[in-house]
C-alpha cells in the first residue's frame, strides 16, 4: 500500500506539471508594463523645465533681477515655438504677480533679455504640436540661497507645500477628465468641451523656480 501511494503520488505530480499552462517568451513580452503615474510625470516634466531654466536663463537673470524691487512673487506666461529640434521663445508676458505695482514690468524686462537666444529641446512624442507654454513662478528679490533650494528641488520627489510649484502656484493648465475640462498642473494650453467629446491641444506646464508640484490635481 505504501508504495502504491508513492507511485499514485508521483503520477499526479507529473500530470500536474505537463498540464500547467507555460508562459512563452512571446507571452512574457505582452504582459502590461508598469507606467509612470500622473504625478511622477508631472514632478519630471517640472525638473526638465526647471533644468533649462537654471542652466539656460539664470545665469543671465541674476544681476538684473536686482533691480526688481518689493518682495513677492512674481509669474511669467512663457510662449515658446517648435523651431526644428528645440522649443524657442515666442513671446513673455506677466500672468500675476504680487510684487508692488510697476515692478512686474521689470520683472519682465529682465526675463524678456534673459530668454533671448535660449531653447530647450523637443523630446520624443512632441514633433506633432507647434506651441509649448509655459507658466513659471520667480521670487523677488533672490533667494541668498538660491544654490541650495535648486539643489532641494533636483533631489526632491516632489509632492510636498501646495500648488504647481509646493508654494501656491495655481494650476494654469488643461485637460479632459470624463469629457470635461478640467485645471491641472501639466497638461495642454486649450480645451474645449463639444457633444460627444473634450478635445486638447498644444502642451503646457505650470511651476516654480525652485519647487515642484505639491497639492493641486496633476495630470
């Protein structure tokens, strides 16, 4: 009895191995891929901005933000175009500011000489729109610390204050969340809800200098 039970067993060990289904290499490679979230491309979209601005525009920035005078923020609607391989920039204006009155056209001033010349690069998947706008907040006057904040915000995950920027920047962006239109940190510059869809278009991103997206709805 004993080794009859063994031998049954045996038998049912094989059957169970030749019957199981195997998963072929074919197979393996139509299994669903771990995407990044919403957020995390929000936070990336952010230090790539954040990169361009720090090495491109700063350095430029620095001496004649100076003379802006008052203490606040102050945000800058940026309007760049697809030139060949680079974003360039179109056209600036001030999307609001808390800076005393008249200063924000210095602020601009500033900004308008410091972009000049400058570009960041079209990535893959972005050859198809032909405007990339841009809000981004600037503290007034500049930070002492300037170096170490940048260094903070490269390192960071983000997720932390609130608004775009973890320091109240409102969300100046679009996109269609169950055929509505709806504010968000990144997404798209115009929206526009019709019978039977929503429809987006143009890329854009709001944040800050030196903070990424903390509490508002992100796409």
């Amino acid at each position: 009895m004993r080794r009859l039970s063994r031998s049954i067993g045996v038998a049912l060990s094989v059957l169970l191995l030749t019957s199981a289904p195997r998963q072929t290499p074919q197979a393996a490679e139509r299994q669903p891929t771990t995407q990044p979230s919403a957020f995390a491309r929000t936070i990336a979209t952010q230090k790539r901005l954040n990169r361009y601005f720090h090495a491109a525009v700063v350095p430029k920035l620095r001496a004649c933000w100076n003379r802006v005078q008052g203490a606040g923020t102050v945000a800058i609607e940026f309007t760049y175009a697809r030139a060949g391989s680079g974003w360039v920039p179109e056209r600036l204006g001030v999307h609001r500011s808390t800076l005393p009155r008249g200063q924000e056209a210095v602020a601009l001033q500033c900004m308008q000489d410091s972009v000049r010349a400058t570009s960041f690069p079209v990535e893959q998947g972005e050859a198809a729109q032909s405007k990339f706008v841009v809000t981004w907040s600037f503290p007034v006057p500049w930070p002492a610390d300037a170096s170490a904040r940048a260094s903070a915000m490269f390192s960071s995950k983000g997720g932390t204050g609130t608004g775009c920027d973890g320091h109240g920047m409102p969300a100046t962006c679009l996109t269609c969340s169950n055929y509505q239109c709806i504010r968000v940190c990144i997404g798209k510059q115009e929206c526009t809800q019709a019978q039977g869809g929503c429809f987006a278009r143009d890329y854009c991103a709001s944040g800050g200098l030196n903070g990424l997206a903390g509490g508002m709805v992100m796409y």
